[in-house]
C-alpha cells in the first residue's frame, strides 16, 4: 500500500491524546450542532492514520475520527505541509465522506501549505461570531512549529475551542537550557514566534544565589507550561484553560502538554472531567 511511506508510528502518549480529542468532539458537536454552524480545524493533519507502536496496528488520526462524528461537523479543514500525506489524507477523507449525500454531505478541505499561514489567511476568519459559526481547532505540532498569531487568532475570534499541544521536550532540548548560553539565535527565534514574544526569556528562568553571585536557573516545567495558559487568557483572551494534562512516554518522561482553551464554561467543565480521567496515566501528573 503506498500509504506505509507516509504513516508515522506513533506511541502511547498519542494515542491517549486521539482518545481525548475525540471523546470531546463528540459532545462538543452534539451540543454546538443544533444551534450552530460548526466547523472542525485540524492544522498538523499528517495522513490520517498512523502506526500504533505498541499493538502494530494502524490507527485511524485527529482528522479520521473527526470525520466519523455524529452529527458530522458542517466543515472540515485538514492542513498538512507534506504532499504526500495530503494526497493521502484527501483520498481517506473523500472516502470517509462518501456516507454522506446531498445537504447532509459537509465541506471538507485539505490543505498543502503552512497551517502558520493556511489559518490565519484561508481558515480562521470563515468562523465568524455574528454568522452563528463555531469551531473545534486542534494544533498539534511535532515541536516549536506553530505561531503565536494563530493561538491568538484563535482566542480573538471568540468562537473557537482550542486544542494545543505545548511541546515542552522540545523547548527543553532546545529553547530552555539549563544554561541559556548554549541557545543558539535560531532556537531563540523560534520560542519566540511559538511563545509570542520574549517574555519567555524571563518566565523560563529565575535567579539562584550562588558564591559568584546571581546564575539564571530553569523553571519547573509546570512553571512555563503555567505562564503560557496565562498567556492564553490574558493576551489571547480565551475565558477558560483549564489545567494542562502531561502526556508521558513509557519512561514517563513528559513529551508535551495537552492544553484546552475555550470560552465557554460548559466547555471547560467537560474537558476537565475527561482530562483529570486521564491524569493517573502519567505518575509525573
């Protein structure tokens, strides 16, 4: 099959994570569907399926499992930069969507391009407040490959609730070390797109006394997880982000963090419940 040269393997962790975010676009669009137009984002799509490594097994991605909600999303918007897994993606998409006809039958787009470029150009402002549309966005970077105008974008709209992945093995490795001068102009640059400005700089390190005085010490990886939720609330302006879940690896090392942002307090609530399900999971939580 000429998918196997796009399918990723994937591990534990994300398959917890596909778990998650499709529990709550279940009852995000029974809940939304009757009174509005609503519309499913998915700007890291990859092919659409995956490779379990644990079982072997192909499992179906964030965008097939959205495509199988019911009542289906009105719109589907699926971006990837790999041609390849776009091509792929379409085909599965199409196939997917082959069970619906006539009025029932939704919009669904797959992009070639940027999401850093595709959403904010193409995607976002379609899902506007007054028009009585609504969106579940999921951004899930493979790392600091997502830009802080989007998540803001996002949060400014006033319709979207977000799903995001905080990559904080990524920032560690290569934004966050324990000693800031080993950082390169490179990896600086991307925390501060991801992050949004250089206010990481000074969240992602406090003063330690030592004998030659003051030395920048790295924060607890709560700490800058933390600060970016306050970010999304008082710059990006989303009412409710609700406490992040650690997504850990079988050395139950923390990959990333799986954040929720929304503005309505339903919305919260829900992810909330699903997420503290899940938090035993990872005994770093």
């Amino acid at each position: 099959m000429d998918a196997e040269v796009s399918v990723e393997a994937i591990g534990y962790w994300s398959e917890l994570k596909l778990e998650i975010i499709d529990k709550y676009a279940r009852a995000y669009s029974r809940i939304v569907s009757p009174r509005f137009h609503h519309v499913y984002i998915d700007a890291f799509s990859g092919a659409g399926i995956n490779l379990s490594r644990s079982t072997g097994e192909l499992v179906a991605g964030s965008p097939l499992n959205a495509l199988h909600v019911e009542p289906p999303f009105r719109e589907y918007h699926l971006v990837d930069t790999d041609g390849e897994k776009a091509a792929l993606l379409r085909t599965l998409a199409e196939q997917a969507s082959n069970r619906w006809s006539g009025d029932k039958r939704p919009l669904v787009r797959v992009y070639e391009g940027d999401c850093n470029v595709v959403l904010p150009t193409a995607v976002l402002p379609t899902v506007r407040y007054e028009e009585y549309k609504r969106g579940l966005c999921l951004l899930d970077p493979y790392g600091m490959h997502l830009d802080w105008n989007v998540v803001e974008m996002a949060g400014r709209l006033k319709t979207i609730d977000l799903f995001l992945n905080f990559p904080i093995m990524d920032i560690n490795r290569n934004a966050l070390r324990r000693d800031p001068g080993v950082v390169t102009e490179a990896s600086r640059s991307r925390m501060t797109s991801f992050w949004g400005d250089e206010s990481w700089r000074r969240m992602g390190y406090r003063d330690r006394l030592t004998l030659f005085g003051d030395e920048p010490e790295k924060v607890e990886n709560e700490a800058i997880v933390g600060a970016y939720c306050e970010r999304l609330k008082k710059v990006a302006g989303f009412k409710q982000v609700i406490k992040p879940l650690p997504m850990c690896n079988r050395n139950n090392a923390v990959v990333y963090y799986l954040v929720f942002a929304s503005q309505q307090s339903v919305a919260g609530n829900i992810v909330g419940d699903i997420f503290d399900s899940y938090r035993g999971r990872c005994t770093t939580a």
